[in-house]
C-alpha cells in the first residue's frame, strides 16, 4: 500500500545502520597494532549518529580499547547510558582469539 510504502520510506530516512570493524586480527596476539576479532553493529536514529542499539560481535584482544575510542562503554549496563552503553555482546564461537576481551 501507498501508506505501508511513506512509513517504510519515513523510517529509512530518520533510521540507519552502521558496521565497524572493531578487529581484524586473528590468533589470540597483537599483530601490527590490529585488535582482535570483532565487529560492532549499531542502530538508531540519523540524529544520533545511528546509536541507539549497540550490539558486539566477538571480543577479541583489544576490543574494550577500540570501543571506547569510538565513544562506547562496554561495561556500562544497558538502561545506565543507553547511546553509549551495549545493549548485547555475540559470540561467533568460543576460541580466545575471539572473547578475550570479554571479562564477566
């Protein structure tokens, strides 16, 4: 419908979604000053420079470095700050290389 269509259409242009490349190193050590495994999706507004959900996949060595040079908190509960805080943390599967910058 025209109406279904303007909404879809409404919610495009206020909404986006951003992919960043937290880390792209593999094993589990610093290689040429590259973190980790690890990619970070956030979702929200346009006005607030897409944050609004932020959502972790893998943390690997470096990740808590390169999250908070982008302004986010990871060890913020959800609710506290909720543009920077991470709303859920992904695992792609469990070697080091990608949770060790995840601490409980």
């Amino acid at each position: 419908t025209t109406e279904g269509a303007n909404l879809r259409r409404s919610l495009s242009e206020d909404y986006c979604v951003e992919v960043t490349l937290t880390g792209t190193s593999g094993g589990p050590n610093f290689v040429g000053g590259l973190a980790g495994s690890g990619t970070l999706v956030t979702y929200g507004k346009k006005s607030d420079y897409c944050r609004g959900t932020n959502l972790q996949f893998d943390t690997g060595r470096g990740t808590t470095l390169q999250l908070s040079k982008l302004g986010l908190n990871p060890v913020l509960p959800p609710g506290y700050d909720e543009i920077n805080a991470m709303d859920a943390i992904f695992f792609t599967h469990l070697h080091n290389d990608h949770t060790d910058d995840f601490y409980v």
